[in-house]
C-alpha cells in the first residue's frame, strides 16, 4: 500500500506579478544620467552552450546592457531591496538572502527595431541557480517607444500597468516570461534578481 503525504500548505500568491510605483520621475532621470555611454556591451544568456555559461545569442535575445550605477548611499539597489522584501512579505513568502556580487543588476537598454528577450525564466545554472524574485524597474515611459513589453506567461496585466516611468516589477524568477520586440524608440530598465537558498 502507498501512503501519500497530506496536502502541503499551498501559496495561492505564487504565480503573482507585484507592480508598484516606486521612483519618482526625477529618480530615474537620476540612475539615466549616471549612465556610460561607453560602458553598453551586447546582452548575453546563459545555458545555452554549457553550464554557467553565458553567450550571445540574437534570436534568443537582442538588447544591450551595462552594470547598474550604485552611489555612496547605495541608490537605487537599496530602495529597490526595500520594496522586493515588503512584496514578498505580502505575497511570495520566500526565503531571501539579497543581491549578489557574481549576479548584480544590469541597465538594459532595447534601442533597436527587433530587440527582445524571448521566452524564459530566470532560474539556471551557476550564478542563476539561486535566484528567488527577479524584477524590472521601468526608467523610460512607455508612450517613449512601441513593443518591447514585458509579458508574463497566464498572466495578465495591462501595458498601463507597467511600462509607467519609476514603475517596479517583481515576480518569481521561475515564471516564464518575455519582452516583445521593440518597433519604435528606446526602453531602458533595470534588471536584477534577489538571490536565497534552494526551493525545498
């Protein structure tokens, strides 16, 4: 005879998006302005051609990226942290560490006709196997440019919604997701992930 464990203590708030208005328009300005020019370099992802290890692929992804500017106070990392740990006490639940050095966030920039990120989750190998809550963080409004939104897999939210200027997007690193292809202007955000231990 099989003996089944009892039903686990489920979490209807898994397969949440938390979207909220978090930085003012002159705090966005503020990370744009800090941004090199010089420093953009061509996405890449990881998984495709071994474990750990991160290529570009354009059919996969198109977009250019640079490391995210931190000041002496911490902005913007620390008031993106603060609000991702009161989402997840109001949702997710998870068990969080925080960002890490070998998996920091990124400044993406999709300024070309075509740029996207296709289909994926964000949990991988390596640097990636221990992402719990990735997000974005919109830095441009979305009257600024056409495509290039970000769409979740079964769920539904309004473009309204998320492409507002200083407008924070969390959600489970293993949800499938994407960003569409760009066909007009430019949509800069910030990417990142906040890392914890293992799923058990």
């Amino acid at each position: 005879m099989i003996v089944l464990p009892s039903a686990p203590l489920r979490n209807s708030n898994t397969a949440s998006v938390y979207v909220n208005q978090v930085f003012s328009e002159t705090e966005c300005d503020k990370i744009l302005d800090a941004l090199d020019e010089q420093k953009w370099e061509e996405a890449m992802i990881g998984g495709v051609a071994g474990k750990g290890k991160f290529t570009i692929e354009k059919d996969y992804r198109s977009n250019f990226q640079q490391t995210v500017p931190v000041d002496e106070l911490g902005f913007p990392l620390n008031r993106i942290a603060e609000e991702i740990s009161v989402a997840n006490s109001q949702l997710w639940r998870f068990d969080l560490g925080g960002f890490v050095k070998d998996d920091m966030p990124w400044v993406m920039n999709y300024c070309r006709t075509g740029d996207h990120n296709d289909w994926h989750v964000d949990l991988g190998q390596a640097a990636t196997a221990s992402r719990k809550l990735g997000f974005s963080l919109q830095l441009t409004e979305g009257t600024e440019y056409d495509g290039g939104d970000l769409g979740f897999h079964r769920i539904e939210k309004s473009r309204k919604d998320l492409t507002g200027k200083g407008t924070l997007i969390v959600f489970p690193s293993f949800w499938l997701h994407r960003v569409a292809p760009m066909t007009k202007g430019a949509r800069k955000v910030v990417v990142g992930w906040v890392h914890g231990p293992s799923f058990r």
